[in-house]
C-alpha cells in the first residue's frame, strides 16, 4: 500500500463492535446485545441520521481514559500498519462531557495513545475538535472556551453530525474564536447539504479544508473556486455508499469527475468501523470499482500529504515517498 495521510476518521468510528462489547463488560454498561455479530448485524442505514443514532448509542460505553486510550491505540495501531504515516483524527468531545465523563480524561487517553503510537510505529498523528451541529453554535462556542486549558492538545476545528437543517452560519462565533487561537478550521459541508453549506463554509467559517463536499459538484462556479484555490476535499467513498450520500454503486462515484476536474480529493475512511473498511479497504474498493490506475492512485497519495497540516517540509519529504513507492512497483 502506498503511505498516506488519513485526514477524515472520526476516531469514535473506529470503535469496533468487539471493543463495544468490552467496554461495555469493563464499565457496567448494559447493551441491546453483548454478541458483536449481533450488534454489527444492527448496523442498518438509510441516511446520516440513522447511522449517528447508532454511532452515539455505541459511544455510551466509554468512560474512563483508560477506554480512549485503548480506542486512540486501536486505530493508530492498525492504521499505521496499513500505510498510514499521518493520521488528523476527529473527536467528539461533546458526546462524551454530554455522557458525563471529564474533559480531562479524554483528552489525557488519546494524547498518550498518539504518544505511544509514535514511539511504537513512527506515526504521526493529531487531534480535531469537532463541534457537534446538533448542539448548536452557542454550545459549539462554550465547548471551545472550556477546552482552552488542553489547547496544545489539538491543532484545529471541525464541524460534524447532522448536517441538513445545521448550516455553517449557526458557527461564526466559534469558528472565529479558533481563528484567533491560531487552531486550523475545517467542517464537513456538501455531505447532505447542497452546495450552499459548501460556500458558507468556505467564506463564513474560512476552513482550510472541505470534509465530504461531494455535492458541490453540482455548482460549477463552486468547482471552479475549489480548483483555483486547490481547497482540500476529503472523500469517503465507503461511506458514501454506506449513507447513500453516492449513487448506489461505487462505479458510478464522482471521484474521476472531481479529479478530472482538478480539484485536491484525497480518499478517507470516516467511521471505518461502521462502513466496510479502514482507509487501506477504500482505496482497495475505488482501485476495483474505478479502474484508477497507479498515476491517479499516486496523485490521490500525495494530495493527501499536500492537504495535511503538516510542515511543509515533511510534506515535500512523504511525496517523494509516494513516488518512490509507485516506481518500486513498477518494477
Ligand atoms: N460522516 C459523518 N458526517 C457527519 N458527522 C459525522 N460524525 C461521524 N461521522 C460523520
Ligand atoms: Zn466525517
């Protein structure tokens, strides 16, 4: 596999049904079944909605540090085994301080977790503290201000769940506030929303990147802003298909479309415990279903250096890496 970055996970999506049922057993919490096979069989979606219903009901069992360290190894472990030199993860902090567990816990689990990653694998990874639309802005500015005290804990913002009905308007104030923190911003826009959500992100909240922003291919005018300011968008092709945010068939994804288009797509996992794969499993799926050839796979690896928010640098020094890569397997 060639070395990527993973610039869209929600780490709480790769809570595995195995570590569900284990937490659950560690911290006396009750589930609708103890069998992974049972609860995974659950795993139905027809919408966003209907998987985040699931998705926050699963994260009832994580209590304690030690349950976010577990969780932050898991993944960091299994990603860096599978190519991932760079992981800028998401969380949900508000689920868990609305679940009753201390923001210091959380933030305490998964720091140690990446520490430990990087001495252990040499991957580098960082955290992005998503505010919750459902909640609102005016919680979405608190939760920011509460967590001033762990600002050397993450490098940036983000805006994720329910996206219809929760525009980027509703977020000035705390997308400004990280503004003048100095944290990058980003938010998931064009997922369910319309192309609308994708410009209000881009001139209201100024985001450096786009998570999804599938559906701003249907604005040409957007599509020519997106290419001439190479503003990153990071797709999720499992999950598209798993939330019906595509056409039915992976075949028909617009993927080839938006890099025809030039646009900066990079390829993501979102919650890989939830839609069929880790970022490895997305560009096995896309290679088979799109027929992408090692020049595009090879552009879709360095975009995904070129949109982290790694030092220029590192970034110049992983793309070669890519290129290496590809000419060995030429060979
Ligand atoms: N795909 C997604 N969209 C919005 N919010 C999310 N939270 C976790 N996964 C998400
Ligand atoms: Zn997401």
């Amino acid at each position: 596999m060639l070395p990527v970055a993973e610039l869209h996970m929600h780490i709480e999506g790769s809570l595995e049904a195995e570590l569900v049922v284990a937490l659950a057993r560690r911290n006396g919490v009750d589930l609708p079944t103890f069998d992974p096979v049972e609860l995974k069989a659950r795993y139905r979606f027809t919408d966003l909605q209907s998987f985040l219903d699931i998705y926050y009901a699963n994260l009832a069992v994580m209590k304690t540090e030690e349950d976010f360290y577990d969780l932050g190894t898991a993944y960091l472990t299994r990603a860096a085994a599978s190519g991932v030199r760079r992981a800028e993860m998401f969380f949900d902090l508000q689920t868990h301080t609305q679940n009753g567990v201390p923001q210091e816990a959380v933030f305490a689990g998964f720091t140690a977790a990446i520490a430990d990653a990087r001495t252990a694998t040499g991957i580098s990874a960082d955290l992005i503290l998503c505010f919750l639309r459902h909640l609102g802005g005016e919680a979405a500015t608190q939760t920011l201000r509460e967590a001033m005290p762990f600002r050397d804990r993450f490098i940036g913002v983000g805006l994720d769940s329910s996206e219809l009905g929760f525009p980027p308007s509703l977020f000035t104030e705390a997308f400004g506030i990280a503004g003048s923190e100095g944290l990058h911003r980003v938010a998931h826009a064009g997922e369910e929303g319309g192309p609308d959500y994708v410009w209000e992100a881009l001139d209201l909240l100024a985001v450096e990147r786009i998570d999804h922003g599938n559906r701003a291919m249907e604005d040409p005018e957007l599509v020519a802003r997106l290419r001439d300011e190479q503003v990153p968008l990071t797709v999720c092709p499992l999950s598209n298909i798993a939330l019906k945010t595509a056409p039915p068939e992976l075949a028909d994804h617009l993927l080839p479309a938006m890099l025809a288009e030039g646009l900066l797509v990079s390829i993501n996992s979102d919650d890989p415990a939830y839609f069929g794969g880790y970022v490895n499993d997305n560009f096995a799926a896309i290679t088979n279903e799109l027929a992408l050839g090692p020049e595009q796979l090879g552009t879709l690896a360095e975009n995904s250096f070129t949109s982290s928010f790694l030092p220029e640098a590192e970034k110049q020094a992983l793309r070669l890496e890519v290129r290496k890569a590809l000419e060995n397997d030429q060979r």
